[in-house]
C-alpha cells in the first residue's frame, strides 16, 4: 500500500543517510573529498518496489550479483537518471544479457570472459566499461585474478577492443574486525599503481577505480582509496539468508 512504501521509503532514507554520512567521515579521515566516493547500491534480493524508493531518496546506481534477477528488474523500473552495475561473477552464456542491462561490470575474472564480452560489444557496436576483479586474498571459493597473475590478464584485456577498462574490484574476506582487511584493500590499491606504471591508460595513468568495501568494511576501504563502494545491508537491511 501507499501507507508502507511511505513507511519503508522513511527508515530507507534514514539508513542512507547515516551511510551517507559515515562515507563523508571516513573520506575525511583519509583527507580525501566525500565525492570522490560513488556509492553503489546493491539491490540484490531487493524488490522493485523498494529500488524505486531508494531512487526517489537519491541513489542512482544499483549493484546486483544476477543477470536475470536485474534485467526483470531494470524491465520493471523506469527511473531517470539510474545507472545499473554487475557487480557479480558473470557466465560467458549470459553475456549478451548482461550487455543489454548494464552500464559498467565490476567482475570481469577471467581473460576468457572478457573476450566473449569484447566480442558481443563489438556486434552490439558500443564500449563496456569493465573493471578487472582481483582475489587479493586469494580464496578458493572466490573468482578473480590472483595478484599474481593480474597483470599478464591486464595486458590481454587491454589489446581487446570494445572495452574500457576502468579500474580494480575486489571482494575482501569475511573479517570480525574490519580493520583485519585492511591490508586487502592496501594491496588492491598498490596493484593499481604497478598497473599505473606498467599499463598506464591515457595522459594521467587511469586505472581510476577501486570498487571495494561493503556493508560491514567500507570505511576502512575509503581510507585505503576506494572511489566504488558497493552496501547493501546497511541501506536496506538485512537480506533472506537464500540471497547472501
Ligand atoms: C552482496 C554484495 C555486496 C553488498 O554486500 P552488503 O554486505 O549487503 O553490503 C557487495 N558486493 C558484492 C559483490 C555483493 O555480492
């Protein structure tokens, strides 16, 4: 009813706000500037309804982990202004989906994965921002290129065409303490500058973006440069544990 979204767009916008201002302080901290931070929110598992009172209180880019779950959304909604991010594993079948609902991936893991993106691209005739994901930690249940190999397959994407290639993502590890994934972030960061060096893109280096802190960890990503920072939770509250 009008009555609930009313409701539910109230406690939305106060959650946004308290994120919203923790973004700011901890910008702040690292003397950087509040803006140099976007916020992504990520609307996996969110209904259509809510998304669109998340838009009516501001956000204008959404994050989602599903091909499917975001192109029947992105179908739904009509909301000027908003951007949509993939900022989950992408199978090489979906790609041409995935190119049809979103504005930038987050998640490119896989040299091979790329080409097939590249490839759709160019018969789609457009230029897919990408960021390249990196298993800083190098855990077995996650994808990603391990730092090791980060920057051969940076120099394979770079030789494809109809990509721009935008920056680093990385997911950190489930940590109690925050500050425990510190170096995860420090390490993405410092990828970035070998990448700057070796790899430069255009007159002031680029590799501009570093997607990377969450519900439980983003402060501590801004302090350590992230410019993409992708919450969920702490906007919208916690998920049905099927969507985690
Ligand atoms: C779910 C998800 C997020 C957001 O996680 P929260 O803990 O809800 O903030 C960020 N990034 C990725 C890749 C995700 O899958």
């Amino acid at each position: 009813s009008e009555a609930t979204m009313d409701a539910i767009g109230e406690s939305l916008a106060e959650r946004l706000a308290a994120v919203r201002g923790r973004i700011a302080v901890a910008a702040h901290r690292a003397g950087r500037a509040p803006d140099e931070v976007t916020l992504v929110a990520v609307t996996k598992t969110i209904p259509p309804g809510v998304i669109a009172a998340a838009h009516a209180a501001g956000l204008t880019t959404f994050g989602e982990n599903r091909v499917q779950e975001a192109q029947s959304k992105r179908a739904m909604l009509d909301l000027p202004g908003a951007r949509w991010e993939l900022v989950g594993h992408l199978q090489t079948n979906k790609v041409a989906t995935a190119l049809v609902t979103f504005d930038r991936i987050h998640s490119i893991d896989s040299v091979r994965l790329a080409e097939a993106v590249a490839s759709r691209a160019g018969t789609q005739g457009r230029v897919v921002p990408i960021l390249l994901e990196i298993n800083v930690a190098g855990e077995a249940s996650k994808t990603g290129f391990s730092l090791a190999e980060a920057l051969d397959a940076a120099r394979a994407i770079l030789a494809l065409p109809h990509l721009r290639v935008e920056g680093l993502m990385t997911v950190a590890p489930i940590a109690a303490d925050p500050n425990n994934v510190r170096p995860i972030f420090a390490h993405l960061q410092a990828l970035r500058e070998l990448l700057r060096r070796e790899v430069p893109l255009g007159a002031d280096g680029g590799w501009r973006e570093l997607s990377m802190g969450m519900s439980d960890d983003f402060e501590v990503a801004i302090e350590e440069g992230a410019t993409l920072v992708r919450i969920g939770r702490a906007i919208f509250g916690e998920r049905p544990s099927y969507g985690a």
